[in-house]
C-alpha cells in the first residue's frame, strides 16, 4: 500500500531529475548564482579587485619598461663610457639584470607562500621597485647597480603574487576567470605600450634622469591604487 506509493514517488522524482538532466546539457549549462556572481561588491561583472590589480599592474609595467626603454642607452653613454668595449659590457650587464629579474620570481613567490601572503608580498614588492627606479634618477654609478638591485628583489616579490591574486579573486569553475585575466593583461600592454614613448620622450629630451624618475612615479601610482 504505502509503501509501494512512495516507491513510485521516488521512482518519479528519480524520472524527472533524469530528464531535466539531459535537458540541461541540450540547452547548456545554467549560470549559478554563487556568491561570487550576485556579490554587490562586482563592478561591470566582475569583482572590484580585478580592477585595482589592474591599474596597479599597468603602472607597474610602465615602470618597468619606462626604464628598461632608457637603460642600455644609459649604460652605453654614461655609465660605460670610458671603456673601449661599452657596448658589450652594457649588453652583458642588461642580459644579466633581465635574467635576474625573472628569476627572482622564484625566489619572492616561495617566500610569500610561506610567510608573508599575496597582499604584503605585492606592496613590499612595488615599494622595493618604486625606490630601485628613483634611485635610477642619482646621477652615481654605484647607486645605478643599487638601482638595478632593488628592482630585481621587488620584483621577486611583486611580479608572481599580483597574478595569483587575480586568479584568487573568483572560485573556482567560474566563467569570468578567464575574462578576468584577458581585462588584467589589457594593462599589461597598456603600460607596457606607453611607458617607453613617454619616459623616452624624457630621456632625450630632458635627460635621463627625468626618464627614469618618470618610471619611478608610475611605480608609486600602481602602489597607491
């Protein structure tokens, strides 16, 4: 009797789960309104740090190649300039800070897994770069190498956390991750774009110093954001 009713009931709801199933993957699979998508905190679909990682990574791009525009020349006409083989020895010391510079990353990410995180990491970071690129500015050469070391160590730090972050921003399975990261790299060639136009435009016509400091200022806005 009743048993055999709530059998039948069970076996019905199992029907009907089944064909609602196949006509989810017919029609695609629904958008779910997790917290993440519904969260009042979004702006324009997706989280509001998105786009403070992104203007901060802009500005730090445009740093990074404001200076790396200037510094060759730099080495070859001033810093090298009495030695017979300038244009080696500034190749030699652009190819090693280069290599550096990507392989401090290694470093700087297991420290901030173990004990700093991705916020302390990233503002350590950009401080260390901002004070490498105003130190660029003193007409000295020992402060040139100082420069050059500061910039490698925070980027160590910076470069490898503010894209974990992003990725950190939404959970996992969601959609907009991937539209996430296509609007962060846009600052990525934004700054990288603009900085070498205008800190160039600087360098030449001002002197390199001004190029550099520009590069500096473009490090302490992205620390701002």
């Amino acid at each position: 009797g009743s048993t055999a009713k709530r059998t039948n009931s069970i076996a019905s709801v199992k029907v009907g789960e089944g064909m609602l199933g196949r006509v989810v993957n017919m029609l695609g699979e629904p958008r779910m309104t997790t917290p993440a998508t519904v969260n009042q905190s979004d702006y324009l679909g997706h989280p509001r740090g998105l786009f403070y990682l992104f203007f901060a990574e802009l500005w730090e791009r445009f740093s990074f190649y404001g200076m790396r525009a200037l510094l060759t020349l730099y080495m070859v006409n001033e810093i090298f300039e009495a030695l017979a083989n300038r244009d080696i020895a500034a190749a030699a010391v652009y190819a090693s800070y280069g290599s550096l510079v990507y392989a401090s990353t290694v470093v700087g990410g297991r420290i901030s897994d173990l004990y700093l995180g991705y916020r302390k990491s990233i503002f350590l970071g950009g401080i260390l770069m901002a004070l490498g690129h105003f130190v660029l500015a003193v007409d000295n050469n020992i402060a040139f190498f100082l420069a050059l070391a500061f910039i490698v160590v925070g980027n160590g730090f910076f470069k490898p956390n503010i894209s974990t972050f992003v990725g950190s921003l939404y959970p996992d399975g969601d959609r907009r991750k991937d539209s996430g990261f296509v609007i962060f790299y846009m600052g990525i060639n934004i700054g990288g774009w603009i900085a070498p136009l205008l800190c160039g435009y600087l360098g030449r016509e001002y002197g390199w110093h001004y190029g550099f400091g520009l590069a500096g200022f473009g490090m302490l806005t992205g620390l701002l954001f």
